[in-house]
C-alpha cells in the first residue's frame, strides 16, 4: 500500500476501475465524492494497486459498458485503518471492501480530488 504524506496527515493511494455512469457522478460530485451503491451494490471497492484496476476496466467496464475508466484517489491512512486488506485472487488482487452505508463517511476522508487516469475502449 503506497502511502504519502500530505500537510495534514497520512494518506494512502486507490484506484477504482468504473463505467460511464459512475464517472458522470464522479464529475458532477465536483470530482470529490463516490456516488451511493445502487441496491443491488452492498460494498463499495477500491483496488490497492493500478494493475489490477487496469484489469477490471479492460477486461470487465469495456465489454459492458463500451469504455472503463482508472481512476486514482488518496484516503486518509489512519480512517483506513478499519477496512481490511481483502486478496480476491492473486498476490496483488487487493481490495478494501466499504459497505455501501458507510460510503458518505468514507468520502469525508478523501484527501483531494477523484483522477482520471486511464480510458479504455
């Protein structure tokens, strides 16, 4: 897990792989906020690594939605803290795993803006 200082405190680098839908929330939040789950959406989960977000947008958003997105955000480390580390596959297959109600605490410990950072199509 990349960690970086900041003025304030300690901040920890995610990506999250998305679709066209997400991303338009995601603009209009001001690039500052994650959009509520749908209901069928119980956790939000951001990736630990780009490669594996790479992955998710190529190889999942493309064939169902036409284009993925990566985008890069920083949390604070400390908030962090509570979401345990989840492998869902390989040895860099890490996610953290945020239940869906817990979504507008987890935007408050954004530390500046949602990136966009890759676009595949």
């Amino acid at each position: 897990m990349h960690v970086a200082q900041s003025e304030t405190a300690p901040t920890t680098v995610l990506w999250r792989p998305t679709g066209p839908e997400e991303l338009e929330l995601v603009r209009q939040s001001g690039w500052r906020a994650w959009p509520p789950r749908l209901p069928d959406q119980p956790i939000f989960y951001p990736v630990l690594n780009e490669d594996y977000a790479i992955k998710i947008a190529r190889e999942w958003n493309v064939p169902h939605s036409g284009v993925g997105y990566v985008t890069r955000f920083h949390v604070d480390s400390d908030y962090l803290q509570r979401y345990p580390v989840r492998q869902a596959g390989g040895n860099t297959i890490l996610e953290l795993w945020v239940p869906a109600e817990e979504l507008d605490e987890f935007n408050a410990h954004l530390a500046g803006p949602i990136e966009l950072v890759h676009e595949f199509r």
